[in-house]
C-alpha cells in the first residue's frame, strides 16, 4: 500500500474518519438513548484518543527517543521488546559492572541516501529492534556514507546483516561492500538516550 502524501488526500481521508466516527456514535447513540451510552462513549473516545496520542508521540519525544512511530502493530512490536531495550541502556549508561559495548564503525561510500532510506524501510531495524544491538547513527560525509553503531557483541551485528541486512541490501541492488571495523567501547556516556 502506497502511503498518502497528497495534503488534500489527508484532509479528506482525516474527514471521512471523522464522519465514520460521528455516525458510528450517533447510531449507537440512537439505539440506547441513554445518559450512560452517552457518558461512556464519551469516556471510550477520549481514553482512546489518549492512548493513540501516547503511542505515536509520548513515547518517541519524551520517554524513548529512538523509538520512531509507524503504526499500531510496530507499537505493540516495540512494547514486546521493551524490557530487552531498557535493560541495553542500563548496560550502555552503566560504565562497568556490566560488559561494555562493541563499536561499529562502517564506511560505504557508494550508498546514496535514497539507497539507505529504502533498505531502513525494508529492514525496519527501528520498529523490529535486531538483537543486541543499542544506538544507531548514520551520516553522510564528503567521502560517502558512514554509520556508528553500539552493540552487544560483534557476533550480534554479525548475525543482524547475515539474517536481516544483506537479504535487504541484495533486494535494494546494492552490490558493492563497505569497510567495517570493530572495537570494544572503553566508556559510553550517553545521558539522553
């Protein structure tokens, strides 16, 4: 399905949802002509209203930053891997008595930006949080594309382009190999994350 960007399309499509809504209300309304139909539907709409408004924005501004909106679904996908992702900022912000993490570090001059956008919304490693790994940036530079990542262990981003990123690479026509180079990250200061 090709999403809607056409602003009059919006505005139409977010009008049509008002009109079900509205209908759907007045009907039941009609049915149970009630102080409490109304009351608690009233109550059901705003509770929802709520909940929508503390998926798609509460959580990516204030409580997880890294966390990026893209439906109901990749929601419910994000709260299954909630606690694994609390408990890998813990390690990243806790300097010792837990392993530290490993560094990514990949240069790939011959990604484009449209290229690395169309593998990130095929892979969708921020709505399916891969094992192990813990922050993610990417960048380009004069001399191409580079990425930083933490992780747990090698083996983890290993196993995360094996499983997930070259099928991803291999359908966006992406044939070349970047330059990679890991190291285990001596202190991690990360108070915003």
């Amino acid at each position: 399905m090709k999403t809607i960007t056409d602003p009059r399309l919006l505005y139409l499509k977010a009008a049509l949802m008002l009109l079900a809504g509205a209908l759907s209300v007045a009907l039941l309304v009609l049915r149970d002509p009630s102080a409490t139909t109304v009351v608690l539907l009233a109550i059901a709409i705003w509770a929802f209203c709520r909940a929508y408004y503390f998926a798609f924005y509460v959580v990516e501004r204030y409580a997880d930053p890294g966390y990026r909106f893209s439906g109901l679904l990749s929601f419910v996908r994000y709260l299954l891997h909630a606690p694994r992702i609390r408990r890998a900022l813990r390690s990243v912000r806790s300097g010792g008595g837990e392993s530290m993490a490993t560094i990514m570090l990949m240069h790939w001059p011959e990604v484009t930006k449209e290229k690395y956008e169309e593998v990130r919304r095929d892979v969708n490693w921020e709505g399916n949080v891969p094992q192990g790994a813990k922050f993610h940036v990417s960048w380009f530079g004069d001399d191409g594309f580079h990425v930083m990542d933490l992780w747990d262990s090698q083996q983890d981003f290993e196993t995360f382009v094996r499983d997930r990123l070259t099928p991803g690479l291999q359908r966006a026509g992406i044939q070349s190999q970047p330059r990679v180079q890991f190291a285990p990250a001596h202190a991690v200061f990360a108070p915003n994350v």
